[in-house]
C-alpha cells in the first residue's frame, strides 16, 4: 500500500488563491496574492494552555495567541506558541519577562543569552494563513542558578536589569505585534501586546506523614510523578516515590539486587532487562501509556528567511539512514528516479535535472520553500526503550511506495540501510538488522551526530546543530531527529515524526493511534504487551506504543507496611493515569480500561505473593475513559494523507477540512480519519472523499496557472526577516 503524505503548501500564495476558488469563495482581480489569502482560525483552547486574543478595536480581528502548558512547569521545560490570525506583513515578538500583572509600564525582559537561557526571545513572521507556531525555553531561574536573567525593555534596552524566574518571583510570556503599535515597535504595550502568566511547579516537602518509596526508572515516567506528589501522599497510606530516572535495565537492576522495591521500564522483554527480572519473583504492572517518538525540529527556507517545518513523515528507510549517519543530506538520502523533469530553479526535492530525487524530500516537500539541507541524529548512548522499538521497527518493514506523479518505491529496506550504516560507522559487519535496545558507538564526527545519555542531552546537543533562527541563514537549514519518549518530546517542545506503519501509512501518535497500535500487540505470559511492526492490514496504528510498567517484587519478604504503600502509590498513579483524575501530562494517553483492571488485580493480589497468577486480557485498546484532547498541532504543519486517510495531526474538536492539495504533489486517496485526538474516529467520510475526488479534478485544471502563480509567490509575497527560538 502506498505511503501517503501531502504537505499544506503555505509559501506559495497561488495555491491559497486556488484555494479560495475552490472554497467558494471570490478573488476579486489581480490584488496581491498574500493579501488573499485564507486566515486559518485558531481551534479551541487546550487543557492547561492559556488562549487570549491581541489588543484590537474590533475584537479577535487583530490575532489569536495560545501558549501552552503555562502551569506546573518544570525546571528547564519549554512551552508551545501558537499564532492564529495575524496579517502575514506583521512582525510578531515573544518574551520572557518579568511578571508585573500588566504592560503599563513594559517590563524588563531577558535580552541576553545566559547558561541557562541561549536564546531569550524570538521575532517571527506569520505564514500566508496568519499563523506560525514555535517552542519557547521558560527555564526555573533562581539565586541557586549563580546568574540571572539580564535584559531591560524589549527590543533594545536603555538600561541592563537583572531578574529572577522562580515560584514565587513570577514570569510571563509576553507577545507583541508591530503592526499593532503607534510607532511600529515590538516593545510590548497594552495597545499591541499581550501577557501570557507563567508558574512552575511547587518544590517537593516530601510525604511528612506517608512513607517514602524509592524508586528508579526509564526516562518519560519522570514528567508524571512530581505533578502528583500531593494526591499521592493524601488518603489512606500516604506514599510518594524518591524516583531516580536513569534507564530501564539499570532499574531493573537496583530491583533484583534490592536495592529499591520498585523499577517503572517500557522495555522488560529486553534480553538485558529480562536476564535481571528472572532472578526473582516480579509482577509486572502497567501503569501509564505513551508512545516512542522520533522528536524532531527542522527548518525549510524560501531562500532569504528559516521558517520552522511543519509536520514531518519518515519512513523505516529514511529513519535508518539518518540515524545511522548514512544519510546526511537529501542529494544522498534515499533516492529514486524522478518521475518527470524537475523544476526550475532546483527547489525541493529535486537536486539533478534528469537524475534522482530524495523519496524523504518528495514525501516532506513544501512548494515554495527549498527543502532542508542538512540531517542530524541524537540517540542515546545507553540501553533504553526508545531504541529498541526504534530499531525493532525499522527491522520489520519493507520499502515504502508512493505516487509522486507516478509510482516510486524505496530502493532499500529501513534494515538493508540499517546494517550499512552501522557497518560502516563501528567498522565491523553487520549480517542481520539489530533488534536491540542499545545503539553502537558510531564513528562519526561533528554537531551532525551525538550519542547521549538522557532527552535532556539530546535536545541540547540537537540545539548546537539545528540553530535558532535568527542566526540562521536564509540558506542554510537543518533537521534534528531523537528516539525519545513522548512525554519527553513534548516536555523539550519537540514534535513528533510521522512514523510509516506496516500498512504503509504514516501516522503521528495519538490516544486513537496508539491504542489502534496497542490492539494489534500480543499479550505475553509475563503480563507485557509486545507491539506488532508487522500488521499490514491496520491503517491507523501508530507503530510505537510504549506501555510504562512498574516492577515489583511479589516476594512475601517485603514487610506488609511496604506493601501498602506500594499499592497506595501505584493504586493513586492509576487513578492518574486512566485518566479518571483530569489531563495527563502532554505525552501520555489515558490507559486502556483492560490494562487498568489487570493493573488492579496485580496491585490487590500480586504483591507480597509469589504464588499468583496473571489472567491476561484478550485484547487492549478500549480507553478506560474518555481520551484527553491534547495541544493542537501549529496550523502550518503539514497534511498527512495517511494511506486512505487523510489526518491533520492535532486540530482538537473543531478540526477542519484538509486543505486542497496542487496537482503536482504525491496526491492519494482522500478519506478524512478525524484529528480530534480526544474524541477520534471518521468524519464525514464519504462526503469528504467525494470532495476531495473533485478538487483533486479541478486541480488538475489549474496546472499551468498554478506554475506561473508559484513563480510570482517565490519573488514576492514572502518577507525577509529574522525568527527567533528553537521551533517545535
């Protein structure tokens, strides 16, 4: 089955001017083609964000920002902007500053790059549609820090201030647009600018009248359990773990040597991980669902100005390549013959007049903008989850198939260039594709490519590759790719790749895409899930679900006050994590109710008993409640059409129709699987496909004009101008 995937076309506002036509709407003569075009509504306010709109005589007219998750923050987290309805002409501003509960008089706000805050604002340029989305760094900065923030009054500070970001002395984000000024200043005014109030989470004082649990555990469960510190040392046996993240199979090492009674691993049928638990009697417990991601940030350039890139698809192939150093820039990353002539100038994803074309950059490609040139990869150095599934999932699929004006198959297996790499990056030979959950040491040199040992060192080393825009050149562009966890992804402002699954679709994670992943799994003797990398018939799996488990021994030589603690602690984290109890953290979906009733048989009887036996369940995928709608995706990522669903990752309830796609993009079959991530399932699915069938005919005729009104788009409705942090 062909890999599906079209990216929304923003730079190129003939597209937006066929749009409109198509959409019944009018454009009147020959005005300018950006002032044409269709502002993209911003969709309803996530849970945890803060959604306001710009100052304006006429209400909601002048731009919508959401920012988010803006409370119980963490240390060194970053948090989401998004922009809906601002003028495409405008220059729009983003601050970190000092919280003083209104913008008369501006602020002082961070100016000055510091240890722990590079990159301390950012000015951006709306896309056509009027939105733009990027992550922001909003990191704890007290006494302790040795440094404070420096800055002064945005956007060139008379004076140098110092001020400090912590629990008590408050931040804000704050957005100012220079249309909206008096004098065409981005100093942030109650006439252009608004706050966006910041708090981070409240320091632990511990469980003064529970008991203290320790515990290790793979990185991702970490972003849960401080949040719930309260609830889990409230009520009857009051417990909070003393959690240490680290890896799972040094966990499940301190739980088989005793050193701590609990070990919380996405991995336990890791040979390294197993080779520990079989020492003992240990019950494993499911106790939160999330997803293996590659988390990405990338750039793409109209030639003059770094944009961030919206949505990306990989498929097993293009994952292999860059992650093993093999791919390390499109003119070599898995080619194909080209279908055609490719255009000129050489923009996108073609590089030889008559010679091959980048499958990746086919399958990414934004007409208007050159595609990004170079690839980078941060896998861990140590055993963990993420690369297991990672390299598991890029061993079981085959080369991936798409239409890009007629068919065009990958010319190598994500295992075939897998081995490759690895052979040619250790030296020695690899003869089969490594199933493992540790990464080898790969000889290669420079900011393209680091193995560390944590999300936290992967992001920093990425962030010394893929720069922040304003010191980025129009011309060079970049992209960062990092097997993590979810919840880590989201925690450092990354997205998640769209990820080919065995039916030869490319899905982003979400509660509906992972449980379908889930569904298609096999429960193992020892209470695990082993996911399938292999069902060709399941379009909407997304192929990484990740089930976090907590190792306990069930060993009758724990003391009976332990015992119930544990099962108080993990008992409150169900209620958490089945979603019973509100919003999860973003990066986690709610367990599946299957999970949460063999989770609480094991808590009632398993522990402290070596003689009980798991009843499995048959199957994994009914939400034990209704799923949390997480942030929406920015408006400007791309439209995924996944197999024979279309998905628009992240658009909440109010999730739009695709956007028509040219003629000349990788145009596939046009059924609409729901982007409410809360609430999924088809939309409208017949009437939607018969639309698109229509569009896609109409397209067709608008080939030629389109080609001349790209032309004009690329010369002139795209400004120059510096964009600041680290795009998500």
């Amino acid at each position: 089955m062909s890999l599906l995937n079209t990216p929304v076309r923003r730079a190129s506002s003939s597209i937006v001017a066929i749009l409109l036509l198509l959409s019944g709407l009018v454009l009147i003569g020959s005005a300018s083609l950006a002032a044409a075009a269709t502002l993209t509504p911003a969709p309803p306010c996530p849970s945890g964000w803060t959604c306001v709109a710009m100052p304006c005589p006429n209400a909601g007219a002048c731009g919508q920002v959401e920012v988010g998750p803006t409370s119980n923050l963490g240390t060194d987290q970053w948090v989401f902007v998004r922009l809906y309805g601002f003028s495409n002409s405008d220059s729009v501003g983003t601050y970190y500053c000092q919280d003083t509960g209104n913008l008369n008089p501006s602020p002082n706000c961070a100016m000055n790059g510091s240890a722990l805050l590079s990159y301390p604002f950012t000015v951006v340029k709306p896309f056509a549609d009027g939105s733009s989305g990027f992550s922001f760094n909003v990191p704890l900065v007290d006494e302790a820090s040795g440094t404070p923030l420096s800055g002064g009054i945005p956007p060139s500070p008379p004076t140098t201030e110092t001020f400090y970001c912590t629990q008590t002395e408050h931040c804000a984000i704050e957005i100012s647009s220079r249309s909206l000024s008096a004098n065409n200043s981005l100093t942030p005014t109650p006439r252009n600018a608004v706050r966006i109030p910041l708090s981070f989470a409240a320091p632990s004082n511990g469980c003064p009248s529970g008991r203290i649990i320790s515990t290790e555990s793979e990185f991702g469960i970490e972003r849960l359990l401080p949040r719930e510190a309260s609830y889990l040392c409230s009520g009857a046996h009051p417990s909070l773990p003393l959690n240490t993240a680290i890896n799972g199979r040094e966990a499940v090492t301190a739980l088989a040597e005793g050193i701590v009674p609990v070990a919380f691993t996405d991995d336990p049928n890791a040979a390294s991980q197993q080779a520990q638990l079989k020492k003992g009697n240990f019950i494993l417990i499911p106790i939160a669902l999330s997803a293996n991601v590659l988390a990405y940030r990338a750039q793409i350039s109209d030639g003059f100005t770094v944009y961030p890139k919206g949505q990306l698809s990989v498929t097993a192939n293009v994952a292999a390549g860059i992650l093993s150093g093999a791919y390390q820039a499109p003119s070599t990353a898995d080619l194909v013959a080209c279908n055609g002539p490719c255009s000129t100038p050489l923009r996108g994803p073609c590089f030889h007049p008559t010679g091959d074309c980048s499958f990746f950059s086919q399958v990414n490609n934004d007409a208007g903008f050159f595609t990004t040139k170079a690839y980078g990869a941060y896998p861990r150095s140590d055993t963990a989850g993420a690369t297991s599934q990672t390299l598991s999932w890029i061993c079981s699929l085959p080369p991936a198939t798409a239409n890009f004006n007629g068919n065009a198959t990958e010319r190598q297996s994500g295992a075939q260039v897998l081995m490759a790499g690895f052979s040619a990056g250790t030296g020695t030979h690899y003869s089969s594709c490594p199933k493992t959950d540790q990464f080898p040491p790969l000889q290669i040199s420079g900011d393209q490519f680091s193995e560390v040992n944590s999300p936290s060192q992967q992001v920093i080393k990425m962030s010394k590759f893929v720069l922040p825009f304003q010191i980025s050149s129009g011309d060079s562009t970049s992209l960062g790719i990092a097997p993590m966890n979810w919840a880590e992804a989201r925690y450092y402002g990354m997205s998640a790749a769209g990820l080919q699954n065995a039916a030869g679709v490319l899905v982003t994670p979400s509660p509906e895409s992972i449980n379908a992943g889930l569904n298609d799994g096999t429960w193992l003797p020892n209470g695990s899930l082993e996911p399938s990398y292999t069902n060709s018939t399941d379009l909407a799996a997304y192929p990484m679900p990740s089930v976090i488990y907590a190792a306990v021994n069930q060993s009758t030589k724990i003391s009976k006050a332990d015992q119930e603690g544990i099962r108080s602690m993990l008992g409150k984290l169900l209620d958490v994590t089945s979603g019973s109890r509100g919003a999860l953290p973003e990066g986690f979906a709610p367990l599946t109710a299957d999970m949460v009733t063999l989770a609480r048989d094991e808590l009632a009887n398993a522990i402290g008993n070596p003689r009980y036996q798991i009843v499995l369940p048959q199957k994994a995928t009914t939400p034990s409640t209704t799923p949390i709608t997480p942030a929406p995706a920015p408006s400007f990522q791309n439209t995924l059409l996944l197999g024979s669903l279309t998905h628009k990752s992240g658009l909440g309830s109010g999730a739009q129709k695709p956007r028509p796609v040219p003629s000349s993009s990788p145009l596939y079959k046009p059924f609409l699987l729901s982007a409410v991530h809360g609430a999924g399932g088809v939309t409208s699915t017949l009437a939607l496909g018969i639309s698109a069938l229509l569009l896609g005919s109409l397209f067709l005729a608008w080939r030629p004009l389109r080609s001349r009104l790209s032309a004009i788009a690329a010369r002139g409705t795209l400004g120059d101008l510096d964009h600041g942090d680290l795009d998500d």
